[in-house]
C-alpha cells in the first residue's frame, strides 16, 4: 500500500485520477473473479477424481504457514488456501471500486457547483483518496 500527499488544481484533475484508478481497480477484480472461477473448477475436479478413488473428499495436503504482523507466508498451499486467498483479495478490491464511486459521484456534483481554479490537497492511500482539502 502506497501513502501520498497530492495537489490538483482542478476538480477534473481530481475526477481523472479517480476514473483511472476505478477502472484499473475494476479491471484487476474482473481478472481476480476469473481466477477464483479457475480454482474453483480445480477444486471441483480434484473433489471428483478423489471420490472416484473412494479417497476422502477433502485433500490430505496441510498448508504450512508462517503468521506475520498483517501478513503471512504459506508454502504449497492445497487450492482451498488459494480460492480464499483470491478472495480476500477480490472483497478489498471490490472495497475500493464501492469507494472510488462514491468519491466519483460526488466530485461530479462538486464539479457543477466550484468552477473556479482551485488547491485540492488529497491524502491518498492505496491511491484512493481518503481526506481532500479544497482551498479556493
């Protein structure tokens, strides 16, 4: 995660950066939910071949972990390690499209009410904005 302090001098400076980041942000969801789809027909198909080998249906393969301050390592995870993994990725990512919209939606109608050249101080994370200061 990036943090960044950033200055437009217009509205519309401000809306394109957000419109860039929302459409990066739903481009990366779509290529996620793709590979959530993915892995689950993998998964699927290793349940299938296991119950035809009158094996259990879950796999016998552990995932090993090493827990870390917010993160952690996983070394060869089995595929349902994977599937929440990607989806824990696409639930933040759908976090920050719902968020860039709604930073979208009402700049737009800010943008119809300040016309005049303005100082937009934003304070980014993730290169979501997260505190904008207008100053005429």
């Amino acid at each position: 995660m990036s943090e960044n302090v950033v200055v437009f001098n217009t509205l519309k400076e401000l809306l394109d950066h957000v419109d860039k980041e929302l459409n990066s942000a739903r481009s990366m969801l779509g290529a996620i939910l793709r590979q959530i789809d993915t892995q689950r027909a993998k998964l699927i198909t290793i349940k299938n071949v296991l119950k035809d080998l009158a094996k259990s249906e879950e796999t016998k393969q552990e995932t090993n972990t090493i827990k870390l301050e917010g993160s952690e390592i996983a070394f060869n995870p089995n595929i349902n390690y994977e599937i929440e993994a990607l989806e824990e990725l696409a639930k933040h990512l759908q976090q920050k499209v719902d968020t860039l919209t709604s930073i979208k939606k009402t700049l737009s109608e800010l943008q119809d009410i300040l016309n005049e050249p303005l100082e937009i101080i934003t304070y980014m994370y993730d290169k979501v904005p997260k505190r904008i200061i207008v100053k005429p």
